[in-house]
C-alpha cells in the first residue's frame, strides 16, 4: 500500500488491508494502551466507552483490571465492527460489552451515560474536534473522565503516512484542546518508546506517547 493507502486504513479501516492493518496496530499500540489503562483508573461498576476499538483485541485488558465494568464501543468502520464483534461474542452474549457502529460527533448514546471516555489515537482523525468533543462531554456524567492518547506531533511526523489527512498535536496544543471544550485537564504523561520498525515496515522510528486526562467540568 502507498502512504496515502495506510493513512485512509489507519483512519478508517476496511476490508482485507483494514483487518492486516488493524492486526499490526495492536502490536504497535500496546505500550500506549497500557498507558491509557492505567490513567483511567478503573473501578467497579465504572460504565466505560471506548471511540475507535478497532478489532477489539484490547477489550479484555479492561476487564482484567475489573470485571464488573460495562464496556460499549463506537467505531465508524464496518469491518472493525464485525471482527470485534467475532473476537467478544462471550461478553457481548452477557451484555457486559456493546458495540456500535458510528461517528464521535453523532454517537446516539445518552446523556451522562458514561463514566469514563477514552481515545487511542483517534485524535488525528477528527476534522471538527470541537464536535467531538462536545459530544463526549455531553455523555459523561457529572464529573466524569476522559483519556485521551496520541503521538506527538514531533515523531508522528517520522511516518510517511502521517501526512496524508492526519491532524498531529504536541502535548500542549492536545491539553489546550481539552481546557478549551469543558475539560480539566489533571494530568499529562509521556513516555518515549524503544526504536522499532513502522507499522509500513518503512523506518526505523521512535515514537513519544502522550497521555491526557480531563475531568468534565
């Protein structure tokens, strides 16, 4: 696949490319996701929601850390969907996990519905992140918690497809983002990971995580 291929798949996964793509994703994403689970803190009966779970590979983790979590998911990809779907039939049958098909700035959930949000590397992906944003805001309960995760800005600009229709933030712009649309933001984490070859097998790269957490104010 070209650079512009990848950057269409990485957005919106589809088909044959979109199930390879989102299978080398996990493995690239792992050290983020850790990051992301242990910033949100999980705790019992928490009502988690989830925008862009890709295959879904990653939902177990959650329930390591507790078991009595309700998890919905929301992605726009069909295909994503449905292998998800295929990998969480045991919890979906015992309604511990849903999932939906469907855009952050039109999610049909209700308000206050979720006591926490989180993202991993979804950001890039909204061309109105004011809308996004607001949404989640809107279905988080009254002091409710949103983690959001990318790359810098910096080192995502290492990968050939990251200029293709991706929109890359540092640290401070993603905080100020957040400040700016209803969140407090109350921590920051980064952490740069080990050198290793792209997700493209292009470039060596080394990639800054960055962690953010906002509280709903």
């Amino acid at each position: 696949m070209t650079a512009s291929e990848i950057a269409g798949q990485l957005r919106q996964p589809e088909g044959e490319d979109g199930i390879r793509v989102s299978a080398a994703m996990n493995k690239s994403n792992a050290a983020l996701y850790k990051m992301v689970v242990d910033l949100l803190g999980i705790k019992p009966r928490d009502r988690i929601l989830e925008i862009g779970f890709g295959n879904g590979y990653f939902i177990p983790t959650l329930f390591e850390r507790e078991t009595s979590i309700r998890y919905t998911g929301l992605d726009m990809s069909e295909t994503m969907v449905a292998e998800a779907t295929r990998e969480n039939q045991a919890r979906i049958s015992d309604s511990s996990v849903e999932l939906h098909l469907g855009r952050t700035e039109e999610m049909p959930f209700a308000a206050g519905a979720f006591t926490k949000v989180f993202a991993v590397n979804v950001l890039y992906f909204w061309d109105q992140p004011t809308l996004a944003l607001n949404a989640i805001h809107r279905v988080l309960d009254t002091g409710g918690e949103l983690v959001l995760a990318i790359r810098s800005r910096e080192t995502m600009q290492q990968l050939p497809f990251s200029a293709h229709n991706f929109i890359l933030y540092s640290a401070d712009e993603a905080k100020a983002l957040l400040e700016a649309n209803g969140f407090r933001v109350s921590e920051v984490r980064t952490a740069m990971e080990a050198p290793r070859m792209s997700t493209d097998g292009s470039t060596m790269v080394e990639l800054e995580n960055i962690c953010l957490h906002g509280i709903k104010f």
